[in-house]
C-alpha cells in the first residue's frame, strides 16, 4: 500500500516541525496598537503654571493642561511634557488621543493629602471597594471611556508616595478602599511604557474593562512589606500584552482578575488573551503570576512566557472559592526559571473573602487546561500545592519538563485535582501521574499534537528514513 516519498510529504513534515516550535524569539510580540507614537502637537506642563519643587500641589496644572489638549483631540491629538522636577499632584483625568510623556528626571509625585484623591463609585464587577465597602478612592492618573492613551518617556517615574496609605491601612484609619497609582477604566488603545513606577498605594497599574493594553518595558517598585502593592492587575481586560518588565513589591506582581463573586458573575466580563513575555522579578510575599483570587468574570486564553522569578513565595498560583463561579481555562505557562521560591506552583480553591453574604456557594469556578511546560527551579521548598474543590476537582493540569531542586520530603501536595504528566522531577504526585503522551496531548493546553510531539518525532525520522 505505501507509495513512495515524494518532495511534498517531506515538506509536509517539515512544515508541521517548524509550526511545533511556537516560542516567538526576538523583539517585540506585543502589536502596536497606535498612532499616536508621534503626536502633531506638544505642550509642557510648565505652560500651566506647574512648579516642580515637589511641594508645590500641581493637580490644577495637570487638569488645565488636560483641558486644552482637548481641543486637539481630533487634530491627532497632543503630548503632555513633562520635564526633569519633582512634580506633586493629586488625582487627574487624561483624555483620548493623549501622551503623557516623562523626561528622564521627571517624577510625578502623589500627594499625601487623601483629600487629593476624590473618591469615586466602586466597580460594579466587584459590588463595592475591595478593601471597605462603598466607593474608593481614584487613582492618581485615571482615564474613563478612552482611547489611544500613551504613558511613557525616557525612564521617568511615577511615585505614590504610598507609605502614608500603608499606614492608614495599617492602623484602620481609611474611610474608604485605597486608590491605584493608575487605573484606566473602558479605554481601548492603551501603551505604557518606558517609565518606573514605584511605591503605588494599592495596586500599580488597573487597566479595567479595557482592549488592546500594551505595557512594555516597565520597572516597578515597592517595599516587600508594602501590601497590596501588585505591580499589573488587568482585569476583565481583553487582548493584553505585557513584555520586558521587571517587578518587584509587596504582593503579587502580575494578578488577572475579572470581578468578585456575584457582581462579577452578573457583570460577566472576563480577562482573556493575555499574553505576558520575559518578566522578571521578586515577590517575597506573593506570587510571580496570580490569577484571582477575583475572577468571576473567567479568565482564559493566557500565554505566559520566559519568566525567571527569584526571592519570592510562589512562582504561579491560581486562587478561588466556591461562591466566585466563572473559570479559569486555556492557560499556558512555559520556560520559567524560579530561584529561592517556597512553593513554584500553588493552587487554592478555597481562598475564601467574599464582598458580602449574597454570593452564592453553589457557584463553583471550572478551572481546567492548565499547562505548564520547561520549568526549572533552584532552591523551592515544596514544588506544587496543588488544592482544588471537593465536588469541583480542577481537571486537565498538564506538567511537561518540570525540574525542580526541592527541599521539602514531600514535594507535591495534591488534592481534587486531576491531569497528565511528563518528564517531571521530582516525581509528582498520584493524581498527575497519567503520561500526557501519546494519547493525553490533547487534552491538554497548547501542547503539540501527538503528530509533532518528541516520540512521534522519532517515528516520523524513522518512516522517513525507511
Ligand atoms: C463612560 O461611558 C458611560 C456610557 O456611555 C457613561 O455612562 C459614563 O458616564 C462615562 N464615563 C465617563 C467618565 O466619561
Ligand atoms: C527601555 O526603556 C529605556 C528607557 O526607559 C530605553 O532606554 C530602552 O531603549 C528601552 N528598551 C526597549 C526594549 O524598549
Ligand atoms: C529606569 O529607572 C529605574 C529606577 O531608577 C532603574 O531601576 C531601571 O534600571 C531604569 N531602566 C532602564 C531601562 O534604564
Ligand atoms: C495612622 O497612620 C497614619 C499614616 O501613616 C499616621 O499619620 C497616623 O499618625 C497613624 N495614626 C495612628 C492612630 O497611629
Ligand atoms: C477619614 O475620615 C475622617 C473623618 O472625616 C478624617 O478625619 C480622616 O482624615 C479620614 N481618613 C483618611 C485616610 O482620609
Ligand atoms: C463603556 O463604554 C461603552 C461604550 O462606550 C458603554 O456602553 C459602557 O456603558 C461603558 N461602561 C462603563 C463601565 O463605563
Ligand atoms: C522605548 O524607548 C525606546 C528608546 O527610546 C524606543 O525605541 C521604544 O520605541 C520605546 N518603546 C515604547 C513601547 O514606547
Ligand atoms: C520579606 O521581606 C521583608 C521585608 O524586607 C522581611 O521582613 C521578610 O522576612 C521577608 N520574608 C521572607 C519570607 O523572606
Ligand atoms: C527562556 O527564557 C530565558 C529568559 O528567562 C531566555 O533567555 C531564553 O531564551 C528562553 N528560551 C527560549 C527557548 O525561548
Ligand atoms: C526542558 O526545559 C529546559 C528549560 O527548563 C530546556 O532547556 C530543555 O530543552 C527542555 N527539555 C525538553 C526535552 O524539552
Ligand atoms: C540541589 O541543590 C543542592 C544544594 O544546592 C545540591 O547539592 C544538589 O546537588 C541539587 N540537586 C540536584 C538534583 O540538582
Ligand atoms: C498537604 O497539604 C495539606 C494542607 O493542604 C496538609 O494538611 C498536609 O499535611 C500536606 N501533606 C503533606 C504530605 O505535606
């Protein structure tokens, strides 16, 4: 029955090797999404009065300059310049088709007067603040319904000053829920890039409800001790790329979200396509990459790449609780590199903290097709707490070439979960045991089909080669 080789089948062959190689080497993955690279017009901050003493209060300089670059707004819109100097302000709002642009010494500074952050409605995906009930306080550089927003420069920074909101947390002095140092909110055609950001109240940078957000080439900071700093939380945000940033705060430093419990149930918009590429850093209290614990929007289609996270708690964890429902799915994480990680992967499924006692404990989140591929690790303590939810197990978690140097006598901790593995040192426990090859590749998330996978490689040589 068999025909001989012809020109067409090796191609055919060769063709499906080079597709299984799909790690994108090189520059930039992230698609620009935006003319506004070069805007027509230009202004300088100093034009409105501004003062850059770092004392004082800039907030009307900013709102002024805002203001007239509106009526550039369908002239291409306009630069915001702002030059070396300490530049205190409170919260402002940016418009479409803007470029705020930081020179080299620029620091945008965060007054420390609350009343400098007004306060503003909660979410409706999230019900009410995160940490209080009611509203929360705006961010210091906001945008609402935007799009073709650019935040960048020559390394300037942005800085809270959120120590003051860390012990107003810390004492219980706040009225209400602590602000982001930005927060986009509904705005398509966002950049940030370029700059540092350091010492953020509460989270960093909030896209929310947002499209087409690249972040690219970012540094940002934070004590350890500092909570709830999390460098970047998109949240039921849609086609995110995040690239060549290094992170390091008190919590988390990437963490996709997508509402709370019942509000985010009814709000029902997830996170999705989300890629995040070459991100270094340190969380010496939280994860490299979280996802929830907020994600009852869902969460799916996340392709995280050439991560090294040293000094930190937990390389990936995934957090949720019964009451959350939506789900987490189509989830890719490959050629990590930990050093000095307690746990490298961690999944809780019942993290608890709910916003009120209306959710609904029969809403269970799916989570399923969980991949994780070439991991390595140095110096972990426990390489995988895995707790999924009794009823409720999260299925299809596939490992392929985890080699980890554990210390803990007892490596992986598994409970209601189920999946595939391969090629995972130290032996990983009973529940992931099933090999993924040949017949699980399917299953499981983004790994080659049985047809380009190593074995079948070996038999395509050798057919070949017949
Ligand atoms: C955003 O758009 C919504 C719907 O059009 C509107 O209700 C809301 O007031 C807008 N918010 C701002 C700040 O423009
Ligand atoms: C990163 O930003 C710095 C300045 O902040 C710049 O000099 C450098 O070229 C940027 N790198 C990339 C890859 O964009
Ligand atoms: C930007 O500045 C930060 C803080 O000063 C520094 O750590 C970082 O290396 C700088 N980034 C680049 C690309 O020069
Ligand atoms: C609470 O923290 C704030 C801000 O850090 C500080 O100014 C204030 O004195 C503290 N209040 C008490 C009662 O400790
Ligand atoms: C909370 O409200 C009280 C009473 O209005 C006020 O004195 C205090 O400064 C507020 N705290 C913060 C952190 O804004
Ligand atoms: C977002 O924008 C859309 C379209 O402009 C609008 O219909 C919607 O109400 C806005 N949502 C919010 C939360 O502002
Ligand atoms: C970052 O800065 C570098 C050097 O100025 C520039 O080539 C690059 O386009 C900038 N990247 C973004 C995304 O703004
Ligand atoms: C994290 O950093 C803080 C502040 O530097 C330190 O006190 C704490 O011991 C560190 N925790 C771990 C687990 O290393
Ligand atoms: C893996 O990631 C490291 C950086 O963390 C990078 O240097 C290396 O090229 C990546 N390997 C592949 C195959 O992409
Ligand atoms: C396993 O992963 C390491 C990186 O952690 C990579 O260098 C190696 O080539 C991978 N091995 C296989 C068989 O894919
Ligand atoms: C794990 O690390 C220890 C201490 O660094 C080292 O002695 C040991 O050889 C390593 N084991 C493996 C399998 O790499
Ligand atoms: C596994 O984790 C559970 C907590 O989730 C703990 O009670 C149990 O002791 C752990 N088992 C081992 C063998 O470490």
């Amino acid at each position: 029955m068999r025909r001989p080789l012809t020109l067409v089948d090796v191609l055919l062959v060769l063709a499906l090797f080079s597709c299984s190689s799909w790690i994108v080497r090189g520059s930039s993955l992230c698609k620009q999404t935006s003319l506004g690279e070069t805007r027509p017009h230009s202004v300088s901050i100093t034009e409105f009065g501004a003062v850059g003493d770092g004392v004082t209060l800039n907030t009307k300089a900013f709102q002024n300059a805002i203001f007239y670059i509106n009526s550039f707004e369908d002239k291409g819109g306009a630069k915001l310049f702002v030059p070396a100097g300490r530049w205190l302000t409170g919260s402002f709002d940016l418009i479409s088709h803007v470029t705020l642009w930081l020179d080299q010494d620029a620091i945008i500074l965060g007054s420390t007067n609350s009343d400098d952050w007004p306060v503003v409605d909660p979410l409706p995906s999230y019900g009410r603040g995160r940490e209080l009930p009611g509203g929360r306080h705006k961010s210091l550089i906001y945008g609402h319904n935007l799009t073709d927003v650019i935040i960048t420069g020559d390394n300037g920074t942005i800085d809270g000053q959120g120590s003051i909101w860390w012990g107003w947390f810390s004492n219980r002095t706040l009225n209400y829920t602590r602000p982001h140092l930005v927060e986009l909110m509904n705005s398509t055609g966002v950049i940030i890039s370029n700059l540092t950001f350091v010492n953020s109240p509460f989270w960093t940078i909030h896209p929310v409800y947002c499209s087409q957000v690249n972040i690219q080439n970012v540094t940002i900071l934070a004590p350890f001790d500092s909570p709830n700093t999390d460098g970047i939380d998109p949240d039921s945000s849609d086609n995110v790329c995040i690239e060549d940033c290094y992170i390091s705060t008190g919590d988390d430093l990437i963490s996709i979200k997508s509402g709370w419990d019942e509000y985010g149930i009814s709000y029902a918009l997830p996170s999705t396509n989300i890629i995040i590429h070459r991100l270094i850093g340190e969380s010496n209290s939280s994860a490299g990459i979280a996802i929830g614990s907020e994600m009852s929007g869902g969460v799916s289609e996340i392709h995280a790449e050439n991560l090294q996270f040293f000094n930190s708690h937990t390389g990936i964890r995934m957090k949720t609780s019964p009451g959350r429902g939506g789900y987490m799915r189509n989830i890719y994480v490959s050629n990590m590199t930990l050093t000095d990680v307690t746990f490298a992967i961690r999944f809780t499924g019942l993290y608890g903290e709910h916003p009120d006692e209306f959710y609904d404990p029969d809403a269970v989140p799916i989570v399923e097709r969980i991949t994780f591929k070439d991991v390595k690790g140095e110096k972990i303590k426990h390489a995988g707490l895995l707790e999924g939810i009794k009823g409720d197990n999260f299925v299809k978690i596939c490992l392929s070439n985890v080699t980890l140097n554990v210390s803990s006598r007892f490596p992986w901790n598994c409970s209601y979960v189920q999946g595939y593995s391969d090629l995972v040192f130290p032996e990983t426990c009973e529940a992931l045991k099933e090999r993924i090859y040949p017949e699980h590749s399917s299953d499981c998330y983004q790994l080659p089909s049985y047809l380009s996978s190593l074995s079948n490689q070996q038999r395509v040589y050798r057919w070949l080669s017949w």
